[in-house]
C-alpha cells in the first residue's frame, strides 16, 4: 500500500458546509461508463491491470480452512499460466492485490501464503461486520485479535447509526480508536453507503473516515442492498481529490459488492483514471472488492489471447494457400494427364490447412476460424474444378486478389501490447 493517512484534526466547518449536486453526479457517472472504449488489442492489458488490484475475498458462513487455502492458491496464481505465456507475462509475478477473510479465518490464510512462500497481504473484515452494531470494547478487540493474528489490512464498518444522525465527532472518536488499535497495520472504512441515505451523507462520512485517518474509503460491505454504484463512487473519489488537495495526503478507494464483470471493472478503471489519474490506477491506491469477479475476468483475457492467436493463424494460412497456387500454376502446364496429380497436391494441401487450424486450440473454439477461412478456400476449389479447361481458367492474379484479406474488407488486428 501507499505511504500511510496520517488523518488530520476533525473539521466540523468543512464537513459542515459540504452539498451535494444530485443531477451533476448523474451526468458523469453516465459520462465514465460512456468513455470505456478502450480498443480491443489493450483490454487483455486492461483486464490484468484490474486483476492485481482485486482483493479477493470470502465472507461466507461456511468457511473452512480449505475453502480459504484455495483462496489463497488462486490468488497467487489468479491467471492460467498458459494466458499468461501467451502475453509474455508469465514472469511478471502477476498476482492479486490481497484476500480478505473473517478475523477467525486470518491464521488460515496467513498460512497457507507462508507455506506457499507468497508475500500476498492478508485483509481482515473486524468491527462487528457487516452490521457494526457491537459494542465499542468488543469491535476494537476484533481488531487487535486479526493484527495478532497475521492481518495487515483492516476493513473496518462505521456506525452508520452515527452518521445518520449526524453525529460526526463522535464517529471520529471511534475510527481513531479503529487507527490506533491498528497500528502499522493499513486500515480501511467501509462505509455502507446503501444505508447511508444520501449522497451528502456519502461525502460527508467519507471526509470523516480520512480525517481520523482511514488509509481506504470502501464503498460497502456487499451485505447491503446497495453496494458499489458509480453515482456513489464519484462523490467518494471527490470526496479523496478534496482531501488531497487540503493535505497532500493520498487516500485510497475501495469499491465491493455486486461486481462480477469484467466490463464493469473496466469501468471502474476508467472512473478512477478519470476522476483521480494514473497513480489511483494500482493496488497501493485502488482496490477491487470482490468473489466471483475474477472468473469472468479470465475468461476475457482467454477470449482476447485466444483470438490473437488466430490472427497470426489466419496470415499462416493465407501464405500456404498462395504458395499452393503457384505449386498449381507450374504444374497446370504440364497438360491434362497431370490432373490426379494436382488434385492429390491440393488435398494434401486442404488437409495441411486443416491441421493448422485445428492445433491452434480446441475444436469447438476453431469452429468459427475454420468458416472464416472457407471463403478463401473455395477459390482454390474452382482453380482445380476449372483448371483444364483453357477457357475458364482464372489468372494467377485474380486468384491471389481473391485470396487477400483486403478483398474482403478484413485486416488482421494489431499485436497485443507488450
């Protein structure tokens, strides 16, 4: 994580003052999710950017010290190695930002990386999560127990009783404890923004989370009805732009719950770089909260790799079926006796391509490529069917026009970014 939030004393008058314009954060949450184009030969890139930033997370009531050693073995190895080789990534230690368990489930996780000899930090719910409602003594117990125990990032839950009523020093009072009960341990506020009422209520818990010095604000605890929403993200990354620019202290954001595309992570990514710029675009700054958002992710980066791949099959193939034809065109003057001999070459020829084709993966997912190339194919056909008789014969030109990409409005896509 970045350098530490050292909070600042609270600020009644600013938090005070703070109004929210409704239709203006509207209008640009709209606005972000209308610019996430990024073109397709960067979204593999864009797609690994937001695995590393991932926490990956169970909070579930059957935990087991299993479930969670498999937690932790996915989150040091999130993407097969074979996607990863094919961007030349495989070395790059790709990783995801931290997994985040129970307080009960800390000792587990902690061992099961030690044991994996991963430095992957390990994240702890504490608090009374997801509801808060514990008593002071027994939630700064929770977290000193999770510190004890090996966490080193927290996720604490404000008392939204607090900031409903407005009662902002006393919400100070007790995330202080939270920070202190920390220590060198990062900590993060979750502020359950789907019970919070109002985007002004947002703006101001989220100023007072940083001022008692939260290292992260995070958006939910997944448990609400309303967990990360856009809208609701602007306001809280205005809220950390406005914290900066008064302290020159860096806040961290945190959205979770109900993100499970990789679309919507993109999206994501784009809001930060938008609102907040390139630095709030790694895990020092940035995190994902999420469960299932990492399966859906993959799969993306396989679909991308994948049809990368057949790019370059689709070049291979059009140099073998051009070099077919001019095998063709020596023999086609040989006369008519050589026919059987041109039609054993160009079914050897056609079995060659189909090979290829098929090596490049799975059957079911070079269905697609092997009609793609039929069109190029078909040409060739006619050559043999046509090749005999004088009159009908096509020029060697036509036939390779015919077989260039060009001659049907397809160009081969751009290498992927290295």
């Amino acid at each position: 994580m970045s350098a530490r939030n050292p909070g600042m004393p609270l600020d009644l008058e600013w938090v005070s003052k703070v109004r929210v314009n409704t239709q203006a954060v509207l209008k640009r949450a709209q606005q972000i999710q209308g610019r996430n184009k990024n073109k397709k030969q960067w979204q593999a890139a864009w797609l690994l950017r937001a695995v590393t930033c991932i926490d990956l997370t169970t909070l579930a009531g059957d935990d087991t010290p299993g479930n969670v050693h498999r937690l932790c073995m996915k989150a040091t190895q999130p993407v097969r190695y074979d996607l990863l080789k094919s961007m030349d990534m495989q070395d790059k230690g790709v990783t995801t930002a931290a997994v985040c368990v129970y307080p009960s489930r800390v000792a587990d996780a902690v061992k099961s990386l030690k044991a994996a000899n991963s430095s992957l930090p390990v994240a702890s719910v504490a608090t009374g999560f997801p509801a808060g409602q514990t008593s002071l003594k027994t939630r700064l117990e929770e977290v000193r127990m999770a510190v004890e125990d090996g966490a080193m990032e927290i996720d604490i839950v404000i008392n939204r009783t607090l900031a409903l009523t407005g009662q902002w020093e006393a919400m100070y009072e007790e995330v202080c404890q939270f920070r202190e009960a920390c220590g060198e341990t990062h900590m993060k506020s979750i502020l359950a923004i789907g019970e919070l009422g109002t985007y002004t209520n947002v703006y101001k818990a989220s100023l007072v989370a940083m001022m008692a010095g939260s290292d992260f604000i995070k958006t939910s605890t997944g448990k609400e009805s309303v967990n990360a929403t856009y809208p609701v993200a602007i306001v809280m990354v205005r809220a950390i732009r406005d914290y900066f620019l008064k302290t020159g202290h860096k806040v961290g954001f945190k959205p979770a719950g109900g993100i499970r595309t990789a679309k919507e992570s993109l999206v994501w990514l784009t809001l930060m770089k938008e609102e907040l710029g390139d630095e709030w675009l790694s895990p020092h700054l940035f995190r994902l909260g999420a469960s299932s958002l990492l399966a859906d992710i993959e799969r993306q980066v396989h679909t991308h790799t994948h049809t990368h791949t057949h790019t370059h099959s689709f070049q291979h193939t059009s140099h073998d079926v051009t070099d077919l034809v001019l095998r063709v065109e020596r023999l086609g003057t040989v006369g008519h006796h050589n026919g059987l001999v041109c039609l054993l070459v160009m079914t050897f020829n056609l079995i060659h391509v189909s090979v290829l084709l098929i090596t490049t993966g799975s059957y079911l997912n070079d269905l697609p490529v092997i009609l793609f190339h039929l069109p190029f194919l078909l040409p060739v056909s006619l050559f043999f069917f046509f090749s005999f008789s004088p009159p009908d014969l096509p020029s060697r030109d036509w036939l390779l026009r015919s077989l260039s990409p060009d001659a049907h409005g397809l160009k081969p896509r751009l290498p992927f970014p290295k």
